[in-house]
C-alpha cells in the first residue's frame, strides 16, 4: 500500500472526545488491518487464540522527544460453546505519553493488542497498564508494520502488531500507559459508574445502543480472525460516512454539556 493509499485510509477522523469517535477510529484501524497490501498474515492466529484485543488509533508528532496521543476500545470473547467467536460490548480506553529516539514528523499508528490470558485481561480492565518498548521506523521496510511480545502489561500477557502511514524514520523507546475511559463508557451506554470489567463480562447490563458501529467491529475481527481481507465496497464507505457523522454530532452534544 502507498503511502498516499495509506493516508487516505486514515484522512477523515473525527474528534476524540467521543465513544462513538472512540469506535469509528478502531473501525478505520481494522480496515487498515483488512487490506490485502497491508494484511498481516499472524493476525489470525493470534485472533484465534487470544481472551481479548485493544484496538488503537496513535497520533505522533514532535522531533527526539515525540509525544503521542490515542484512543480506542477493549473487547474480550464471549464464553459460548460455539467454534464462532463472538465479541463483547465495546469499552473505551486511552494511551498517553512520550517517545525519544532520532525520530522526525508526525504520524498516526494503528495498534491491535492481543489480550493472551485471563490475568491480563483482568488487568486491562481494572488498572492503567504502563507501556515500554521499542518503537522500530514502521514505514521503513517493513510492509508496515511489526510485531512486539509481551511488552504492554505487567503480567506481560500480550503481542502487538502495529501498522503505520506515516514519515518517521529511526527509533526510539516509548513510555506511556492505556487506561479505561470511565467517563465515555458511561455516556455511551447511559448508565453511571459502569466499569470496563461490567461491560467486558456482564453482556445483560451494557446494551449497545441501537444504530451503531460496534456490529462493524465485529464483524471485521471475524474476518481477521479467518484469515481473510478486505476491501471497502462503495456501499460501504457511504456507511462510514454516516457513522462518521454520528461521531463529529455525538463529540459536540457532549462539548456542549461539559459546557453547561
């Protein structure tokens, strides 16, 4: 995939002061994922095997000391007796912090982090998790993207695989943490003091609300999970579009309120 391609896939994100934001952005970095130039063959296998997955949208910026900013969501599977897997209701997440490393632009990295065991997983639900790792030039020669063991969670239960359309070139060493996003969480489903573990593992409490995005989230982890790609159809990008709108509407109802 060129760059430009990759840029285009990426262009349009909303605001992040939203779930829904939250949910369009993790769309956008599956639809990366699901692109046969960008597809990475060990998703599937690690889909298949994992308890849960945090799928993140990074922005970068800044030279030698780089900060990045990201959100996104945390599911977990259902436990069920059929070989289909199925998927929790969404939670929201964040990922703060600051890189250094001979590193120069700006760029906007798609992370999936695959939850391998029922500790960590309990981890991510409950606590920050701090991060530190090597952040390798993704664009650079390596079809964009790459894998790192074990290097999210304290019980070090994980294995990311990032992709990347951005300029940086070197590397660096990343330091930040990924915590739940209580305040979104309990906007989006409208109940107070929801925590990540009752969304993650309580499936009667927190209902998706109706029209929204979480089915296409779904949908495509199953694709990754059976090794598949993907290509949007023009029907398909007109439904971004209005679930893009939904976004931008739903982050300024709640500027609007925090206002008030």
């Amino acid at each position: 995939m060129s760059k430009q391609q990759a840029s285009s896939m990426m262009k349009n994100r909303p605001s992040r002061l939203s779930m829904e934001g939250y949910i369009y952005n993790a769309d956008k970095v599956l639809d990366v994922a699901l692109h046969p130039q960008t597809h990475k063959a060990e998703t599937q296998k690690l889909l298949q095997e994992c308890v849960g997955v945090a799928i993140l949208s990074c922005v970068h910026a800044g030279a030698l000391i780089t900060a990045h900013y990201g959100t996104g969501v945390l599911m977990a599977k259902k436990k069920t007796t059929s070989d289909k897997i199925e998927w929790s209701a969404p939670s929201a997440v964040m990922t703060v912090g600051y890189s250094m490393g001979a590193l120069a632009g700006g760029k906007v990295d798609s992370v999936l982090i695959f939850i391998m065991n029922d500790e960590t997983l309990r981890d991510f639900m409950t606590k920050p998790q701090t991060r530190m790792g090597l952040d390798v030039a993704l664009a650079a020669g390596r079809r964009g993207g790459t894998a790192n063991v074990g290097l999210e969670a304290e019980s070090k239960g994980t294995v990311s695989v990032a992709l990347t359309n951005g300029a940086f070139v070197g590397a660096s060493i990343q330091i930040g943490t990924l915590e739940p996003q209580h305040v979104q969480n309990e906007r989006f489903y409208s109940i107070s003091k929801l925590t990540a573990k009752t969304i993650l593992m309580s499936s009667n409490i927190a209902e998706v609300p109706p029209e929204s995005q979480v089915p296409d989230l779904h949908r495509k982890l199953n694709l990754l999970a059976d090794g598949l790609t993907w290509v949007p159809s023009p029907e398909d990008v007109d439904r971004s579009s209005h679930f893009l709108k939904q976004a931008e509407d739903a982050s300024r109802h709640f500027v609007q309120v925090d206002l008030q």
